[in-house]
C-alpha cells in the first residue's frame, strides 16, 4: 500500500526521503516520487517502477535536487493506472503539493466542483482533488496552510494519511484519518511516515498520531491539533527497533531471513507470558482475567495470512476447551449483519494492525454492540487496532518485511495458543496438567522450528518439480487444513503458481477430476488421529496419477506399501498445538524455492501489499 515518508530538516533531505521509501518499499508499491521546497520553489521527480529508477531520476536531474522541506511517497494503484502522471506528490499551480494514504471516496464529486472552479486535472487519481482543495483554500491571499488543510480534511470522505508542504510556508502538515502516520522527532528536525522502519537511520523517537488529529511542524516546534481543532499533547515513544533489526544482512530476501528468524520470534513472543507452568493471563492486558471470566463465545476476525491462523485456533479452541469460536474474514464480516450473541470477545489478528478491513470490521461491530469485548493480537505496538481494543497481545515478531508473512503467522499462532490457555484456566476449562502439557509444548517449539528448517536442502531439490507447472494442490485434514490454505496461499503469492487447498476429505467431491500427473499435490500428514484417513486419501490421488509430494511425521510412514511417493520426514513428536505451527515451516521454505526458480521479485511480489490500508 501507498507509503509516505517527509520531514522538515536543516539539511538537505532527499538522501533521508530515498531511504525512507526504501525501507517502505515492502508495504508494495508500482511508482514513486519526491517533491522539495528549495529556494521557495516546488521541486518534483516521479517514476514508475522500483525506487532505484527514481533515483537515478533524481540524480539525473540537471540542478541538484536539494531541499530542507520535502515529502515522498510509494504508491500503490487504486484509482488510476500505475504511471508518472499517477505517482504521487500532486502538486497544484506550482504552489502546493501532497502525498495521500488511502481513498477519498467523493472525489468525483469534488473533482466535478473544482473543474468548475477552473482547476485542471493531470492525473486519473483521487488524491488530485486534495492538492486542489487547499490550493482553493489558501486563496488569493496565501491563509495559513493549517488552516487550508482543515478546511479541506472537512470536505473529504474517505480514509487518509497526508503530508503537505506548499510555495511560501516554511513548514510542513501532516494529518491522518484511518491510515497510518507517525512523526519523527529528531534535534532541530521532524519527519513524517507511515511507520517506524522509515525512519530508523534518523531517529528512534516517534509520536504516534490519533485519528483526525493534524500536525503543523515547523524545525523548532510541533503543534498538534485534534479532530475538534483543540491543540492536544501526545506522546512521545522511544522506539527499541535498531536501524539493522530491518536490514537484510547476510540474507538475500527478507522472507529468507524473517522464515530463519522464526524460533527466535517465537521465544520473544513467549517470554514474559508464561510463569512456570502456566500462562499469564495479565499478559493480554490488566483487564483480562474479568472480561475472560464472563466470555461464553469467540468471534475471530482477519485477512489474509492472519485469517488462517483465525482457522487453526477455532480447532482448537472447540477441541481443547470446548468454546465455540467463528472465524470469518474481515472484508465479509464489515458488510453483512452479523448476529453477535451476547458475551462474544471480539479477536482481531494482524500483522500490522492497519488493515483496512479488519479495523473497519471491528469498528462495525462496537457500533451494533457498544459494549462488546475485543482483543487484538497484533505485530505493531501503537497501531490503530492496538489502539482501539480493549485487550491486547503483542506478538514479538520484530519487522516483518517480506510481503509473504512468515514470523508474523508463527508467533500469531504461539499467541492464539497463550489465549486459549489464558481462557481455558480462568474458566476451568482446562486442567492444571493440560496447561502444563500446552506450555511444555510451547517451549519445545524453538527447537522443533529449528529442526524443520534444516530440510531446507531437501525441499530446495523438490522444489525443481514446479519449475514447468501451473497449478498446486495441497490437502490437510484437522489443523492441517488451514495450514494446507496457507502453504497454497504462500506458493501463489511469491511464484504466481495457482494453487488451492482443501480439506482431503472433500477430495471425491470435485478436486479429483484435477488429477493428472501435471499437478503436483501437496499434502501434511501428522501422525494424528486423522492420519489413517488421509492415507486413503492419499492413495485416491496417487490411482489417479497424481504426483504426490508429503510433509510427514518421523512416525507417520505414509510411504509403508512400496509407494513411491516423495516424502519428507519434516518433524517428530509434535502435539495439537506445535503441530500445525511446526509443519507450516517446510511450506514457507517451498514457496520461497519455489520463487527462487521461477525468478519472481520475492519480497514485493507483484499487486500486491503489505499493509492493506484501503478497502
Ligand atoms: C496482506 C499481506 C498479507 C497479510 C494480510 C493481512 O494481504 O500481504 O501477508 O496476511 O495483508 O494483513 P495483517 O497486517 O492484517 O495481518
């Protein structure tokens, strides 16, 4: 999605802009650009394509691009095709210019307006109408450029984040209103951007700003207002992440790195939570223990990758503490009328705790009932669904970079399990020894990943076979099942192979028509309860030709009848909760071999973001 990086500075700030948008180039992005106020002149470079293009533009520019005001940007289409004339900062009578996050829904509305007034249009997208409006606004008399972006965030419908600066004003505005924007803090200096990772080389201290509030930053003061246009104090955080914890070292993708990152992440995630053999359940937020305590049903909400981990801890949380939990993605849950029974909690995942849906979603149903519980389980500290739920869990993932979530899934998945131990005791629903059991798991779950990861050779010679094919079928049964949709999900995002997941049990009833020995087909055979079965599954497939490529436990052997199937003895001695999460890890590492071979942009696959900021 559309990042934003700016600043105000007594230094020249186009090195600062560059890498700011490079280190918000995972969030995905078709085009960029940059604009700077040098000399009272509006300056602007825009460029399709990777970052790298808009600076060899920059550089190629016949007078140095210099300036100590400036404000930059990613896009990532929406309304208007990707292209120079799309990219971002729009700029107005060569007098203002902005950078936008998100959509403004009654742009044609407003775009009919302006044309009237005699504004022209050079670009197909809706933040146009933005640069327009405070133009309109700042008049003949040049007003304040506070008071410009007022009036205008008055007209907008729609989500926004905004940085402005303008011809004659030696300051710089941001504003938000449903997508993200955070204010850096240095000596003498302040930057914008969408999130902390943008700013790391220059600072580390940051103000996080609320919805509606709007900043006007001049180099030796900040002066921040709210939605009513009162001036407000917020505070100033001091963040932990180090300007490297989001660079690649000796990794060539940050999806390589961050799936490598994983027992770490886990043990980060765990630490602080669990005292001796049980779960804190303090470690969800001080209020937790009495809105557990009157919980009679779980309602999951997410997108994406965070959806799945949703699906894995609904088996669990029926099977291991009999609370009936719903799982449902967020885009269908905000536009339907759901029946909310009484003492439902509300759970939230996400990565980045930004994601348009899902905040929206959770916003929908504390409208229908204003007294409903809710939960995040949630990457970013300080982002907005941390910011607008009542409980909270952070997982300890660090920055998540690679467009693919890896770490991020792993560690929803250890907090998913936390949770269920979490609710399990305040209702006696689990047994002292159970809980004992869960957290023991819990614990051996570095080590199990670290295992897993070493078949990284062997799954980097199957993943050959997908080098000529155009589809993928991988089946699951239990847990396995969601696990299966998200090793599908993993394969076609980063090599662009098609591929689906289903329940092998639901094989006969359509995706056995596929067989050939075209698809390859990918199936997680844990030695369960339900491993009998999938045998037979399997063997539906391979009478059919089907080339079977399977994840198994030391102790499941598939493979007994003389079959000549392709199989990987991933783990052993997983339980209920560390299995999915174990078997989740050689799926990652065949999408990413996978990739590998077909040549794709890894990190930043194409269409597609990171952070999914607008409907
Ligand atoms: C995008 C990302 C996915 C992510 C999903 C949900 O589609 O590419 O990796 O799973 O959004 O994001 P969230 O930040 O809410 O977990």
């Amino acid at each position: 999605m559309c990042g934003i990086v700016g600043g105000i500075a007594e230094r020249n700030l186009t090195p600062i802009l560059v890498e700011g948008l490079r280190r918000l180039e995972y969030r995905g992005y078709d085009s960029s650009g940059v604009a700077l106020l040098a000399n009272n002149e509006l300056k602007r470079v825009r460029s399709i394509g990777k970052i790298a293009q808009l600076q060899e533009k920059i550089e190629a520019q016949s007078e140095a691009f210099i300036g100590s005001i400036g404000i930059a940007h990613t896009r990532w289409a929406t309304h208007g095709i990707p292209a120079e004339e799309n990219a971002h900062p729009h700029i107005c009578n060569n007098r203002v210019a902005v950078v936008h996050n998100g959509i403004i829904e009654n742009h044609v509305q407003l775009k009919t307006e302006q044309l009237a007034a005699g504004y022209r249009f050079t670009s197909q997208t809706d933040t146009e109408v933005i640069a327009h409006a405070i133009d309109q606004h700042l008049g003949k008399d040049n007003d304040s450029l506070l008071k410009a972006v007022q009036e205008t965030v008055k007209q907008l419908d729609g989500a926004y984040a905004l940085g402005v600066i303008a011809k004659d004003h030696d300051l710089l505005i941001a504003t938000r209103c449903g997508s993200p924007l955070v204010i850096g803090v240095g000596i003498g200096e302040y930057f914008i951007a969408s999130d902390v990772a943008a700013l790391l080389p220059v600072t580390q201290k940051f103000i996080f700003l609320e919805e509606g509030d709007i900043a006007e930053i001049k180099r030796d003061q900040l002066t921040i207002l709210d939605a009513n246009g009162n001036v407000v104090e917020r505070e100033e955080t001091i963040s932990n992440l180090s300007s490297q914890s989001v660079e690649l070292g000796e990794h060539r993708h940050y999806m390589h790195k961050e799936i490598f990152e994983q027992p770490q992440s886990v043990i980060d995630t765990l630490q602080g939570r669990i005292s001796g053999d049980s779960v804190l359940v303090s470690a969800f937020g001080h209020q937790a223990e009495e809105i557990f305590s009157k919980i009679e049903q779980v309602q999951i909400i997410a997108c994406g990758t965070s959806y799945h981990a949703g699906l894995v801890a609904k088996y669990w949380f029926e099977d291991i503490i009999g609370m009936p939990c719903l799982v449902e993605v967020a885009s269908e849950y905000r536009y339907r009328n759901p029946v909310i029974r009484p003492n439902t909690l509300l759970l939230t995942i996400s990565q980045s705790g930004e994601t348009a849906d899902t905040l929206a979603a959770l916003r929908s149903a504390k409208a229908t009932q204003a007294d409903l519980a809710s939960l995040t389980i949630c990457n970013v500290p300080e982002s907005s669904l941390t910011r607008e739920s009542d409980l909270v869990f952070l997982t300890h993932a660090g920055p998540e970079i690679g467009v693919a979530s890896t770490k991020a899934f792993t560690t929803q998945l250890v907090a998913l399990a936390l949770f269920l131990t979490a609710m399990g005791r305040v209702q006696n629903r689990l047994s002292t020894g159970r809980e004992k059991a869960i957290v023991a798991g819990l614990q051996k779950l570095p080590s199990l990943i670290q295992s897993a990861l070493q078949h990284e050779a062997v799954i980097k010679d199957i993943a050959q076979q997908f080098a000529d094919k155009g589809s993928a079928l991988f089946l699951g049964r239990g847990t396995m099942y969601p696990i299966a949709m998200e090793g599908a999900l993993k394969l076609k995002e980063i090599s662009y192979i098609h591929a689906e997941a289903y329940p092998a049990g639901e094989l006969k009833h359509g995706p056995l028509a596929l067989i050939d020995d075209t698809i390859p087909v990918i199936a997680i055979a844990p030695k369960d309860e339900l491993l009998e079965k999938l045998k037979s599954n399997l063997q539906e497939v391979k009478a059919r030709g089907g080339q079977m490529i399977v994840f198994e436990d030391e102790d499941s052997n598939v493979n007994t009848d003389g079959d000549d199937l392709n199989v990987i003895k991933a783990t052993t001695n997983v339980g209920r909760i560390t299995a999915p999460i174990t078997f989740n890890i050689p799926l990652q590492l065949l999408s990413y071999h996978v990739a590998l071979i077909k040549g794709t942009d890894v990190d930043q696959p194409r269409n597609l973001a990171k952070s999914v900021t607008v409907e």
